[in-house]
C-alpha cells in the first residue's frame, strides 16, 4: 500500500457557550463555505413527528430580517449560495460566498441558531412541499427501493424512516414545530467549520464575535437506538409497471469510529464500485444485463447502512438478482484477493481525495465528522483509515456483510 497522506491541517476550538469551530485554511481561495452542524439525531423524532428536522431546515429558508426579507432571498442577492441537508445523525446548512463573505454567512448561521420566529404563511407552503416529496419517493423505483432498504434493515424505528419523514409533517403545527425549535437549536449542540483562505485567528475571532453571544441551552438526552430483528437473506419485493427495475443488497454498517468501518467500505467497493468491481464484471461487462453498478456507504453512528443498487430492464430482473446473490455467495469461496483490496482502496481513496478539492466539501467533511464523533472530527483521516485495510480484516467483513444482508426489488419478477 501507498503511504498514507498527511493530515490536513485542521484548527479546533470550543466557545466557552459549547459551540465547536473547526476551520482549514486553503490559501489562494477566492471563496469560503461555513456550515453549521446541529447534532440532532433521527432518534430525536417520534411517529408522531417524523419528518419535523426536514421540514424545519427548509422553513429556515423564510426567515425574515427587520425589512421581511426571507433568508433564501438575502443569500442569493448577496451572490451566495446555500444548501440544506437533513442525515440521520445531523442536520446541515452550508454556505458558501466570497472570501470577503466570512461575517455575512456567519451571521446567516447565527439566524439558525437564534430563536427569530417562524412564518406561518410560509411554513404552509414548506410543509405542502415536503408532502408531495415525501409522495413522491413512491414515484421512482430507486427511491422506493432505498425506502424499502431502510424499513428492512431497522423497522418501525426513526432509523427505519426516510429522510424526509412521513405524513406526519402534514399535521406539524407552527408552535409545536418552534417548541422544537427552541429545544434542540442551541450553540451548544452545534459545529461550524469553515474552510477559506483566511487565517485561523481571522475564523476564530469572526466565529466568537458572531456567535460567541448565544446563549447554550439544556441538552436533552438522545434515545437509544432500538434493536431490530432481521432476516437476513431474505428478498423484500414489490411490483413497478415502469421501464426499469432496481435490485439492493444492503446491510448495517459500523460508523466511521468503529474498526471495523475501513473494511466494510472496502468490501462495499471490492463488490460494487468501478468498472473493476465484481458485480460490475459480472452484470455489465460479461452479460450486458444493467445500466447502473452503484454503490452507497452512508456513514453514521446509528444506523449506517451500506447499499449496492443495481438498475436493469424489468424481463433481466430474476437473472440479475440470480447472480447477485451468487456473487454475494461466492465471497466465501473466492474471498476478495490482494489485488481486488488494492484497487479497491485505490478507489475509495481517489473518490474521497477528489470530493474534497473544494472548500464546500471541505466543511462538509468537517462538520459530519465531528457531528458523528465530537473531538475527533478534526483529525479524522478517511486516507488513513483506507490504506490501513488488510485482507484478513476484508475477509472478516464478509462474513459480517453475508450474516447480515437484506434483498429488495422493485420491477420484474421475483426469482
């Protein structure tokens, strides 16, 4: 293996209100991203609320100044730019400007934070919106087989839910909606990290000046994840009419703090990820039997999941899901070689090396890091941890990954 590349240079400091800053400096940039990070869990929602992060990140968008202009409007005719995620351990605001822009997006970030009212009008519209997504998850097979995915692999548990919630949010009232709010939107919950070309003495004290102010609030205590029985093996099906069918193979992942995370990634790309995966080999190249090989390891430290999606015609479904499975099979008989973990950490490598050239990705990187392991998110190394993957620890993934795997399709017939 090649040797691991250096660290980038992350600084960490802690306000005295609980807020984490982390900031990488990227010299000769013309541009910044800041994104604020609340470490507000999926477990944090109920079956009567599921869906309530969501929707409160999009009616951060109407957030109104002293003139009533809304957030989304004032970032884009400062010339910047915003986006919003909502992930099972976080939820996400990212922005990004000029360099001369570090005040200005911090001050955005400082809204989020804040106790500013919510629009009733507004959350109307928003809530309308995420209903019709939330519907509309139904409409492609490839949603619908990643909603199928979760349900499998973690139940009627909040991990079970996707992202975007249930119909629950057609009933979330305005004030129930700024009571949770005001709970769990606290400095003290939350991560900023900024990567720019300016200096960490310039972040740092832009960060205290702006955000030092807020107030840190009770945290209250996160439920357990439950524990969900599965049946591993079996294939969950349902019919589609469309043109396409979709086959996954998932199964729990182990998140980024655990040893076992590095090998399980591995695995995942040894499977079903670049023209030199297996599947890739088996399905494409020697059969000509699916449009798409894709493979998703979605890193969490609750419910991680990873996830091979395959896409084909719906009369190829049965044969594509024969030799899935067959090459899900054959791992024990024909475990990954040396070559196959080479070329395979040579991927994951260069897919997260490329991913992180800019300074939006930077912050990202950042910010889910410490979100998912608080304190170690500035000297998290995914190069490192790739590189450090033997055989053996491949081979013992396997038969985690074979233990534990769950099918789906939707489209075709059913093998």
């Amino acid at each position: 293996m090649a040797a691991p590349a250096a660290p980038d240079p992350v600084s960490r400091t802690v306000l005295d209100n609980g807020l984490v800053v982390l900031h990488r400096e990227n010299p000769g940039s013309l541009t910044l991203a800041v994104g604020c990070y609340l470490r507000l869990s999926a477990l944090m929602e109920t079956a009567d609320t599921a869906g309530w992060r969501n929707l409160l990140q999009q009616a951060l968008l109407d957030l109104q100044d002293a003139s009533g202009r809304r957030l989304e409007e004032r970032v884009a005719d400062a010339g910047a730019q915003i986006r919003l995620q909502t992930s099972p351990d976080y939820t996400e605001a990212l922005f990004q400007g000029t360099a001369e822009q570090l005040p200005t997006l911090l001050g955005y970030v400082r809204e989020i934070l804040s106790d500013t009212p919510l629009d009733a009008q507004s959350l109307n519209r928003r809530r309308q919106e995420e209903l019709r997504d939330i519907s509309g998850r139904r409409d492609s097979p490839q949603t619908l087989a990643e909603d199928m995915a979760l349900k499998a692999l973690f139940g009627g548990s909040p991990c079970g839910w996707p992202p975007t919630g249930s119909f629950a949010v057609g009933t979330m009232r305005l004030d129930r909606l700024q009571s949770l709010r005001r709970l769990h939107h606290a400095p003290n919950r939350a991560v900023v990290a900024i990567s720019g070309p300016m200096g960490w003495d310039e972040a740092r004290g832009e960060a205290q000046a702006t955000l030092g102010g807020l107030l840190p609030r009770p945290i209250l205590p996160e439920p357990s994840a439950p524990v969900v029985t599965r049946r591993a093996g079996v294939l969950r099906y349902t019919p589609w009419e469309g043109d396409n069918a979709v086959i996954v193979a998932a199964a729990p992942c182990p998140g980024p703090s655990h040893a076992e995370f590095g090998a399980a990634a591995v695995l995942s790309a040894v499977l079903g990820s670049g023209e030199g995966s297996r599947l890739f080999a088996a399905l494409r190249q020697a059969r000509g039997l699916t449009y798409t090989v894709r493979t998703d390891l979605a890193p969490s430290r609750i419910c991680g999941m990873v996830q091979i999606m395959v896409a084909c015609e719906p009369k190829q479904a049965p044969e594509v899901f024969r030799i899935m499975r067959a090459e899900m099979a054959g791992l024990s008989s024909r475990p990954p070689s040396e070559a196959e973990v080479h070329r395979a950490v040579a991927y994951l490598t260069g897919s997260y090396l490329l991913g992180r050239q800019r300074n939006a990705e930077i912050a990202h990187y950042l910010g889910m890091f410490e979100a998912l392991m608080p304190g170690q998110g500035a000297r998290t190394d995914l190069v490192a941890v790739f590189d450090q993957v033997t055989v053996a620890q491949v081979e013992t993934a396997t038969r985690w990954l074979q233990d534990r795997n769950i099918w789906v399709q939707v489209g075709g017939k059913p093998l």
